[in-house]
C-alpha cells in the first residue's frame, strides 16, 4: 500500500502535509469503530487548497493513509506533544471528541505500535529528512512548510474559536526570526482572518525535529481552520466559494516562504525562478 507520496520541486522549499491522508489497512480497518472508519479528524482536502505550490516550484510530501493508523507529527517515542495539555497519541484511541477509535479490547498493543512506526511511520520521515539536506546541499538553506487544518471549534483542545491562521515555529527555535515576521506581516493586514503567532499551535513534531536553523534547515506550521475553506460536518464538502476567498492570502505566505528561502540560498540558480 502507497503510504505517501512525494514530488520534488525546483526551488529550497519543501511542503509537509502529514494529515490528509485517510486511507486504512484492511487488517487495522477491522479492528476499528465506524466513527474512525469515517476519519473525521483528517486535515480535509488540505492537498487540493494548496494545489499552486509546483507551480512556485516546491516540492510537497502527502500521507495517503489516516493519521488513526499511525500520527506522522507524533514523538515514536510516544513523548507529549504539549506537556500539562491535552494530547493524542502516536496510534490514536481517541477521536478529537473523544469517540474510540478501536472496538473494545482491539486497541494496538507495543508490539502492533512498533510495527506501525516501521512500516507506515518511518518511510515518510526518511523520505522527509533526506529531501530537506538535499535541498539544504543543493541550495544552502531548505525550508519545511508544515500545512495542517482543523475544526475552528474542538472544546477537548482549546476553549470557544480557534483563530483562522496559526502560525507555528515553536516558540522561535524552528525558523530565523525574519520568516514567521514577514509571513505575519502579511497576515496582519488582512481584515478577513485572524492569525496568531505560536499560539495554541506552535508546530507538531515535524516542526520541531526537522527546524534546524544553525544547519540551514528552518521549518514553519500553519494550522488553518477548516470553516475558511470547507463544512466542517460530514461529509466534509470542500467549498470553492471559501477557498477562493482564503487561497489567495496562503498562496501569498507561500511566495514569502519562497521568495525568503532564495534571498537566503548560497546559489546563483535562484534567477532562473525568480
């Protein structure tokens, strides 16, 4: 079963999106609830909003299979991901309203997690990892642009309405400081959405690990709420009256985050996509 998939681009960026996958193995399938058959804590139709970054020539990385089967942006070590919060697990047994997500007494095993991490966890994160020090030796600097989405309301994390865009960069220590600081700028003139700088979501653990800026690896979050672009019920209708209102404002953040990593690249090949 394809796990992921990965197209590499022509400039130092890289777009991650760990989340939009929904596919299930049938073996796990069988052992799950018909509330998670249904997936309803995907990063809906995330892929098709972002449908213009090969065009800015960046390359991208999907899961195709559901976060329940084995969460990409989780520690394998199983630590927290926001310590004194709320979490979900590596293998999740919960939904995000606390519905199971396995039959009773089918819950995944250490053995059945571990064989998880290998077959379906690990693959994407060497394809991850390798690209980012290709792009990294090939132009001086890579970029890892984190695309997630959630419900704008979801009480088991976060009290009333999420802000529209979340900015990630864990505390600072994932990306220079120029790169979230022009992307907010962008976002503070908009009067359409609202957006925050490590707020609620300050970057999952592809964000954390991968952000490496003293190697040239910097690595930026958005987590968007899914009321701008989608009905956030089933069956999770993507809505092109929405996106076409939001699109144009994560296409400009997508330019920055180009346009940022060329001015800071050691290569002269940068003209050629400018």
């Amino acid at each position: 079963m394809e796990t992921f998939r990965f197209q590499p681009g022509e400039t130092p960026v890289l777009l991650s999106i760990p989340h939009v996958g929904t596919a299930i193995p049938p073996d796990i399938a069988g052992t799950m609830t018909d509330t998670a058959l249904a997936v309803p804590d995907t990063d809906w139709h995330v892929d098709r909003l972002y449908h213009f970054a090969p065009a800015l020539g960046v390359g991208f990385m999907k899961a195709t299979l559901s976060r329940y089967v084995v969460d990409l942006n989780r520690d394998p070590a199983g630590a927290a991901l926001y310590q004194g919060a709320d979490n979900t697990e590596l293998c999740p047994l919960t939904t995000f309203d606390r519905e199971p997500v396995y039959k009773q007494g089918q819950e995944p095993d250490e053995a059945e997690v571990r064989r998880r991490i290998d077959l379906y966890w690990r693959p994407y994160h060497e394809q991850l990892r390798a690209e980012l020090e290709v792009l990294r030796d090939r132009f001086g600097v890579a970029v890892l642009f984190e695309a997630h989405s959630i419900r704008s309301e979801v009480p088991r994390f976060f009290p009333g309405r999420l802000t529209d865009f979340n900015v990630g960069t864990a505390d600072g220590a994932s990306a220079a400081p120029a790169l979230p600081s022009r992307l907010m700028n962008v976002l503070s003139v908009t009067d359409k959405f609202t957006s925050v700088l490590n707020g609620r979501f300050k970057g999952g653990y592809i964000t954390r690990a991968y952000g490496r800026p003293a190697d040239g690896i910097h690595a930026v979050q958005l987590e968007l709420t899914q009321s701008t672009y989608m009905d956030e019920a089933p069956p999770f209708r993507f809505r092109d009256d929405l996106a076409m209102q939001v699109r144009p404002t994560i296409e400009r953040l997508m330019s920055l985050v180009v346009e940022w990593a060329w001015e800071n690249a050691k290569t002269r090949r940068r003209a050629a996509y400018l």
